[in-house]
C-alpha cells in the first residue's frame, strides 16, 4: 500500500482483487481502469499451475476442477460472481477499458492501440513492432521478475516436494490450453458455468 501510495502519478496499479473490493476512493477519484479476463477455462487451468507453483497446491487437476467449479479457487471465486464485479460495475463507461486476453492472442496491435487511445496516448506504428516483442511471451519468460523466481524459492523451501516446473510462472500464453488438461467428464460442468457467467455479464469467450 505505501508503494503505492508514494509511486510518482500518473500511477499503474495491478490487482487481483474484484471491483467490490478495490479501494473505496476509487468511487470519486474515477481513475481508469483496464480490466483484462480471459476465458473461463483457460482460468481454470492456467490458475492450477499458479497455485501449484507459488501456493504448494498438490490436490490435483480434478480436485482443482471442483474447487474452481464450486467457487472455491482462492481469490478468483466464484469466477461468475469475480467477472460480474466488473462487467456490470456502477462505473464511467469512459473511465473503463474490457480486454479479453483472446482478442490479444488473435490482433495484439489493435488491443495496444485502443488500450493507448483510452489512456489518452499516442504509438506511432514505427513504435508497434517493438511493442509486440516487448509484450511476448517469448520475451515474459526471460524476466526473472516476471517467472517470480525469488517467490517460487522460497515457496519450494517450505514444501515437502519439489514444485518447481521448468516452464516457470510464464508457461504457454496460448488460448485453448484447456483441452490438454480437462476431460470430458468435466466440460458440461464448465459449459454450464460459461452460460451462468454469460448470463449475468452478457460476456462470452472465444475457446478455440
């Protein structure tokens, strides 16, 4: 809080938190806010391997699924509710910007442009081709601050296992990643979450 607190304005600010939760200041100062999601299932998995990783979760994948299913994953839960906070805010439709992590995947140049527009910024093109080297994947797996390497040491020295995955906290940044983990058993469960989720936030995701 004092780091952000004493940070030189204009200020970036990442959170997890939902939008009911957020500082309430936020109310009247009206800062912008970019809010980026992805699809649920991606969510599902990508979060497993988070927890796996920094928390020590070792339950896994299936007992993950019911946890993430039932809304009790950690800080994301219930993902519905979580999404709802957000996609129906009682906030400035000027003062908010919805990225879906899908529509990067597919035209990162045009989700840069309209994220710089909302800031009241500008890119010049020339400027784009490093922009995409700089937000790549490619690029995220060389930071060590990026992989949490101090985290996950630490994490590693007070479990009975070793966690550590070589992929490191940055793993694949692909969409649909979720077929390789969640069998069939469990895809009418999530394809009646995504129509819960859709029905209050008006919100689908591509799944490809």
């Amino acid at each position: 809080v004092d780091l952000a607190k004493n940070s030189p304005r204009p200020r970036i600010i990442k959170t997890h938190l939902p939008f009911d939760l957020l500082p309430r200041q936020i109310a009247t100062k009206k800062p912008k806010l970019v809010f980026v999601s992805r699809n649920i299932r991606d969510v599902c998995v990508s979060f497993y391997h988070h927890c796996i990783l920094v928390e020590g979760f070792n339950g896994g994948f299936d007992l993950w699924c019911e946890l993430f299913l039932k809304g009790y994953a950690a800080y994301y839960s219930p993902i519905e509710k979580y999404l709802k906070s957000f996609f129906k805010a009682d906030y400035p439709t000027d003062k908010i910007i919805y990225l879906r992590y899908e529509d990067m995947k597919k035209d990162l140049t045009t989700e840069i442009k309209r994220t710089t527009a909302f800031l009241g910024k500008e890119i010049a093109d020339e400027a784009i081709p490093d922009f995409l080297d700089h937000l790549s994947v490619k690029n995220f797996k060389k930071s060590p601050t990026l992989n949490k390497e101090d985290l996950v040491e630490i994490v590693n020295k007070h479990c009975s296992r070793e966690i550590y995955d070589k992929t490191g906290f940055i793993r694949k940044g692909v969409v649909g990643d979720w077929k390789t983990h969640i069998s069939d058993d469990y895809i009418t469960k999530f394809e009646d979450l995504e129509k819960l989720v859709y029905e209050m936030t008006g919100v689908c995701y591509d799944l490809q």
